[in-house]
C-alpha cells in the first residue's frame, strides 16, 4: 500500500527544499510530516513515539542550518525518522528496520545528513564534541555542531564527561536537551529532579524569555559588553533557580526551557544561538508521542508498538488457538520474583530497562528490592558489586550490546574480587530489526576470557529458570547467563526448578559419525536440522553444551573419541567464541577431527528479522543440515552411500 505525503511534505526531497517555504508554513509541514511518520509506522512497524516528540524540532534545525556541512548528531537515533523523511529518505521510508532497507537509526553509509552512526545512548556531545574542535582545527569557523540529547541519556556517565570536557574548548556547539521525562521507561534519578526543578521556576520562566535573542544584539556591540552582561545573567540565574545552574557551573551557556513543540518559536531561537560564540545548551520541554493521544498517555507501550489500526489504536497481535511459548525476558521476570520471595538476598538491577528486560515485574512486586538506574550500565555493575560485598545476591540485567560498555567493572570490579553477581544479557545474538548496534554477537568471546565468571545459555524457558536458580546458589561467585530477544519453545514452563551441575553439558540425542554441538537457544535449530537429517538417512548426534566456560570436558572426551566430524553452532561470534573454545579443546588433548564453526561471522551483520539474519550468517536449520550433508555419509536399507 503506498502511503501518500501531504502536499506540502511531497516536495521536501533535501532541506534546502524546506528554506524555500515561508515560515508560516512550517507548522503545516509539522503536522504532515507527524501523520507521515503515524501512516507508514502503523503499517510497516518500528519506533514511533520519540519522532513524533521531535517533529518541530527536526524540522526547525533543518530550516536553520545548513546540513550537512552543518553537523547534526542524533543521540540513539529512535527519534531520527522525520530527519530521515526530510533528508531525501521519504520514498524508502516504509523499507525502514526490514532486511536490505533503511535502517532503524541514523547511518554515516546511508545519507550524507547523518552524520554520526548511533543506536546506544549518550555517545553525541562526544562525537559533536570532536567534530567541533575538528572544523575549530581546519579554520571553518561558520560551520555549526549540534547535538541533540535526550533527558534519559544525559544520566549516562559518557554525556557529562563530553560536557565537562566541551566547557573547556571554544569551539562552535550546540547541544539540545530533548526534555521528555522519558527514556524507553519514564526516567529516574536527581538530574530528573533537577530538570522538573528548572521546568516549574515561574520567574526563571519569565526572565530568560527573549535572553538569547538580546544576547545577540549585545554581542554585535563588542566582547566588553557582552562579557559584562554575562555576567549580570549568571547572578540573576543563580538567584532566580535558587542554586547554581548544572549546565552553567560546567561553562556551558544555558538557554531554556522552551517549547519545544513551538516551531516559529524554535526558528527564531536557533537562528540566534547560531551568532553566540562557545559551548550552548538549548532546553527544551517536548511530549513524546506528541500528536497521537494513545502515544502521549502510555509513552512506554507506545515507544514501539509494532502494527497498530491508527484509527482505533488497536496494537495487531498475531493471534493463535494454541498455546504460545513466552518471551525469554518474561520469564526471567517471573522467575526472578519467584527466586527472591524464597531468597531475601535477591536483588535487581537494570539501567533504564525495565519493561525491556521485565525488570519491571519485580520492581512491581517488591519495589525496595529492584532498582532502575537509568542509562548507567558501568554504575549498574559497580553498584552490583557493592550490594555483593555485604551478602546480597544481586541479578543485574542488561543488554547484550550494552554491557560493552561495563567490561571494565565487569572485571575490575566483579572478577578480580570474585563476587556473586549474576549477569542476565537480554538480547544476546542476534537482535533483529535494531541492527548491528544492538546484535549481542561478542558476550560468549569477551565474558569466556574473564578468570572466575562462569558462562551460561540456556536451549529453553525450562533451562533458563534452571540456570537462574543455581546462580543464586551461595558461593557461586560470578555468573552469566545469557538468552535471546523473542519467544522460547516452551508453552508449559512453568517447571519446578532444579540446580545445574556447572559445567555440565546435555546430550540431546545419540548418532552416528558426526556431532553437533551447540550452546543457547539456536540449538533448537539444529534439533529441527536433526529431524529434515533423519529422513535423509543421516543420523547426527547432538549435544547441548549449555556452558561456554567452565567447558563440560568430559561431554567433549566422549565427543573427540566418538565421531570424527563435528558441527559447532553458537548465536555468537566465531572468532573466540565457543566454536574457537572447542578447537583449543581439540589442540590441548591433541585430538583429530574436522571440525566446522557455525555462528556469526567476523563482518558487521545487518538488521533484519532474526531467522533472516541466522539464515544469512549461516546457522539456521537448514545451513545446519547442509554443512551436516556435505560431511555425513548417507544409510541407505542396502548399505551405505558416501
């Protein structure tokens, strides 16, 4: 179904074609291009409520700057999707997130006018940052650097080491602060507080009303003037706020907070921001959602809800008669509840994920027991690792992708001191549609390395809750346990829970002649490739190994003894992954076999939908079955056919 612009959205194919419109017709461009991004969201799926909360400020920066010789940097990237309209992307749009089309968030490859590649938060005042003091460099001092930061991830550590470190240079930039109280979950902490504080000061409201606009003017007069009346303004500030302003205090020129929904408002704004010298700080107060009342009420669900009727705001669930196998993180969620009521020393912890990992269903039952963070993956980990020194078992869950950004705590703070705490990685493998920033390819390769921690992943719900369980074992030191995005197999997994042998490997079935060994949930690929084998006349055995260290070296004994051809599978990176896991095995015991390495290959892997991208890479069930041909010898009734 093609899905038609309104009549002024239709001829926008660059920004340069949005200068030519009168700026009475900016709001009207505003609202085509909000119920443009409504029509093809609801239809093709992907992020919706964060663009719609930046549509006037999207449009307001590309009527003002000159991109992209002016740099605009979106930080994560899910409220890009009116600059991708507005920047030449409009006819591809409805290819967004889907194998071979658009990505989901701003791409350097994909456009000129993105330019920085994101998808975690919190990384543009840097990268602004770095091409400001670049172009200072190069002498192209008209050339204008724009960051645009929401509240959620200006918690993380990485955006106030760029601001501290940007207060100090003189270089050109911008950084908007998105102001919607939200990251994916409402957000949390002091600098929510300290936001909301500013928002509400009625007399701050009032001075700081045209300040940009007169700061200006006086600049044109000469430095002595304009450096008095800074002055002047800092002292009224101070008094007006009651306390010294964050962003000021860092030598950061704070204007704010505006409306950020004010598209005539924003312009003129801008355009004078663009004559003052130094590191600028525009706040600015949006809704997200804004512009569709079922996106504005639950901000949440509506972040990213699939297909909806946008008429009736009905959110399309495939529907089935028969039962359907849970989402792996909802059933860490209740398992986790069930885990801490028999256990007091349980804890929870998440970093700004807690309706992604389903931290929320603890934090809803025992809401002095589970803790959101916000975008702070390193403090999640030391934090954890405190809570751990005085007894408590901590689960701390995070991302896949995310926990790059905490290897350090990881193993200064957990390892080296040996302490109990359970690392859950939600999303490992391949993620999907969120695309190579998101794929959790390199935990199996980068935790496996790390002396004391043991690493898990469970084939199934039932394993999951097992391994959950025996983490929280005393004395179990350090543990992780790492499981998919998406639905399991299990529609009845509700079992009884029981404690795994560490470094314990399952046999799935016996065969003959070759092995399959695989780890985590794409095992329950090679079981299907097992099934299309047999009929062929190719009996495989298959081993579940369940732990990438400590390695199940008996199970692996038995393996190198029996069959001379192997298959290892892992939704992970090959290279140090636990296929190179079995080879150092197979050298170390001076083992002979050929051995084939299935898993994610030493490439960036596009997004796509999962099976997709498994088929892509080459380890889903029929890759499986192919490499099992090529090695295995056919039984036929009359004898045997190589």
């Amino acid at each position: 179904m093609e899905i038609e612009a309104g009549k002024l959205l239709r001829n926008i194919h660059t920004p340069a074609d949005i200068k030519q419109l009168n700026e009475r017709d900016l709001a009207e461009l505003c609202r085509e291009l909000r119920q443009y991004i409504i029509d093809v969201v609801s239809v093709h799926g992907g992020h919706f409520a964060a663009s719609l909360g930046v549509v006037e400020l999207t449009v307001a920066l590309h009527y003002v700057l000159n991109t992209p010789y002016d740099q605009l940097v979106w930080d994560v990237g899910h409220q890009a999707y009116g600059h991708k309209i507005l920047t030449g992307r409009r006819e591809q749009f409805h290819t967004n997130r889907i194998l071979g089309g658009l990505s989901g968030f701003p791409k350097r490859d994909e456009s000129e006018y993105d330019a920085f590649g994101v998808g975690h938060s919190s990384t543009s005042i840097s990268a602004a940052l770095g091409m400001a003091v670049a172009s200072h460099y190069k002498g192209e001092t008209n050339r204008q650097h724009v960051a645009v930061i929401g509240d959620g991830a200006m918690t993380a550590g990485m955006a106030f080491e760029a601001l501290n470190h940007a207060g100090i240079e003189q270089s050109n930039l911008l950084v908007i602060l998105n102001d919607n109280c939200m990251s994916i979950d409402p957000n949390v902490g002091a600098l929510k507080e300290y936001l909301t504080n500013i928002t509400t000061s009625k007399p701050w409201n009032r001075f700081r009303d045209d300040i940009a606009h007169v700061l200006t003017k006086i600049s044109e007069i000469g430095p002595d003037a304009l450096g008095l009346v800074k002055k002047i303004e800092k002292s009224i500030k101070g008094t007006l706020l009651k306390n010294s302003n964050l962003f000021e205090s860092l030598n950061f020129r704070y204007f704010g907070p505006v409306d950020g929904h004010d598209v005539k408002r924003l312009v003129r704004t801008l355009n004078d921001l663009r004559d003052i010298p130094g590191p600028k700080l525009l706040h600015c107060i949006t809704v997200k959602g804004k512009g569709y009342a079922l996106a504005e009420k639950d901000q949440t669900t509506w972040h990213a809800p699939g297909l909806f009727d946008k008429i009736t705001g009905e959110i399309k669930k495939s529907k089935t008669d028969k039962p359907t196998a849970p989402k792996y993180q909802d059933v860490f969620g209740h398992t986790l509840v069930e885990l801490a009521e028999k256990n007091d020393k349980i804890m929870g912890i998440t970093p700004a994920m807690p309706s992604g990992s389903s931290m929320n269903i603890m934090m809803k039952a025992m809401p002095n027991r589970a803790f959101d963070v916000g975008i702070a993956e390193q403090h999640a980990v030391t934090f954890s690792a405190g809570l751990a020194t005085q007894g408590m078992v901590p689960f701390c869950n995070i991302y896949s992708s995310f926990m790059q950004r905490a290897y350090d705590q990881v193993i200064h703070d957990v390892a080296v001191q040996n302490l109990q705490v359970v690392f859950c990685l939600d999303r490992a493998g391949i993620a999907g549609a969120d695309g190579p920033t998101h794929h959790g390819a390199y935990d199996m390769a980068y935790m496996r390395c790390i002396p004391n921690l043991t690493v898990s992943a469970p084939m199934n719900e039932e394993e999951l809750r097992n391994l959950m369980y025996t983490a929280q074992q005393d004395g179990r030191g350090p543990f992780v346990i790492r499981y998919p995005r998406g639905q399991g197999v299990m529609p009845d997994w509700r079992r009884p829970l029981r404690a795994v042998e560490v470094g314990k490997g399952r046999k799935i079935c016996d065969g003959e002649e070759l092995a399959l060994l695989s780890i985590g949930h794409i095992g329950n690929e090679a079981v299907k490739a097992c099934v299309t084998l047999n009929e062929e006349g190719i009996f495989p055995a298959h081993y579940d190994l369940r732990f990438a260290k400590p390695l199940d070296e008996t199970l692996l004994h038995e393996v190198f003894r029996k069959y001379s051809k192997i298959i290892t599978i892992e939704d992970g990176c090959l290279h140090g992954g636990v296929g190179s896991a079995v080879l150092e095995f197979m050298a170390d015991h001076q083992y002979q076999a050929t051995v084939v390495r299935l898993g994610i290959p030493d490439e960036v892997v596009e997004h796509g939908e999962q099976h997709e991208l498994w088929a892509k890479c080459g380890y889903d069930a029929t890759a499986i079955a192919t490499h099992a041909r090529a090695l295995a010898t056919v039984r036929k009734a009359d004898g045997m056919v190589g």
